[in-house]
C-alpha cells in the first residue's frame, strides 16, 4: 500500500502547473472543455483558500486539489485531480481539503463536473456528496451537474 501525503503548495510552482495541464487535457478529452474557464490561481488569494499536492512515497505529486471562498459558509472544491498512480489518491486529497475547510470555518463544500465525467461523479457520490441546483455559472448549463457536502 504506497502512502499518499497531502500538503499546502504553492499553486503556481512547476509541479502544480504540471498537474493543472495534465488535468485541463484530461477533461478536454472527456468533455471537451478543459475547465480554465472557471478557474485561476488568483481566485485562491483569500485567506479562506487553499491549494494542495498530494504526494506519493517518493516525493513525487500525484495530486492536486484547491477549496475557495464561495460564500461565507460554502467552500468551492476546484481543480482536484489524481494522475492515478494509486487509488488512494482522490480519496487523500479530498478527506485533507474537507477537514481544511471545516478548520477554516466553512459548513459545506459545493462542487461542479461535467455529467459525461462519469468518474468524477461517482467518486463524489461515494464520498457523500448530494445533488444539488447547478449555480453560479452552472446555472443553465445541461453538461454540469452540482454536488454538495455538509462538514461536521
């Protein structure tokens, strides 16, 4: 069993840019939008925000996920991405990035993907994660679906 470690990192550092366009290529494949649209590093500047790198037992990222300030009380889950290296990884980044917003003060995490990520979807089912309207700009838009968890 490879031991997977999550820890704050420095979102524009050559590692982190290396997982993001690994990410943004996988998603244009399976959905033909590579998600930029809806995402900079510079919406993590808050506080309240925090990216991360999983790493496996060799130092090596192999993961990356981000919370952001949605409101007050919900935390944005952006960016999460496992290369896949190991199966633990997913579950590593998002138990660490929950815990984070729930020590920061928020109540819920809120997320988007792509319908046709099939993946992704179940994996946030698995952990918890409920259906909920699509907001912001999801609203209207038939290719994404919106997940919600309660932290406690």
């Amino acid at each position: 069993m490879s031991m997977i470690t999550v820890e704050k990192a420095d979102p524009r550092s050559a590692e982190s840019q290396h997982l993001i366009t690994k990410l943004s290529e996988e998603l244009a494949a399976i959905t033909g939008d590579s998600g930029k649209s809806n995402f900079t590093i510079d919406s993590l500047g808050d506080e309240r925000s925090l990216w991360v790198l999983a790493r496996n037992s060799k130092g090596d990222a192999v993961g990356c996920g981000a919370i952001r300030l949605l409101t007050e009380d919900i935390a944005e889950l952006k960016r999460m991405y496992s290369d896949r290296s190991s199966p633990a990884i997913g579950s590593a980044l998002l138990t660490f990035l929950e815990s984070s917003a729930f020590y920061m003060g928020y109540s819920q995490i809120w997320l988007e993907t792509r319908s046709v990520n099939h993946k992704a979807v179940n994996f946030y089912l698995r952990k918890g994660y409920k259906f909920i309207e699509n907001y912001g700009p999801y609203v209207n838009r038939e290719d994404a679906v919106c997940f919600a968890k309660r932290l406690n």
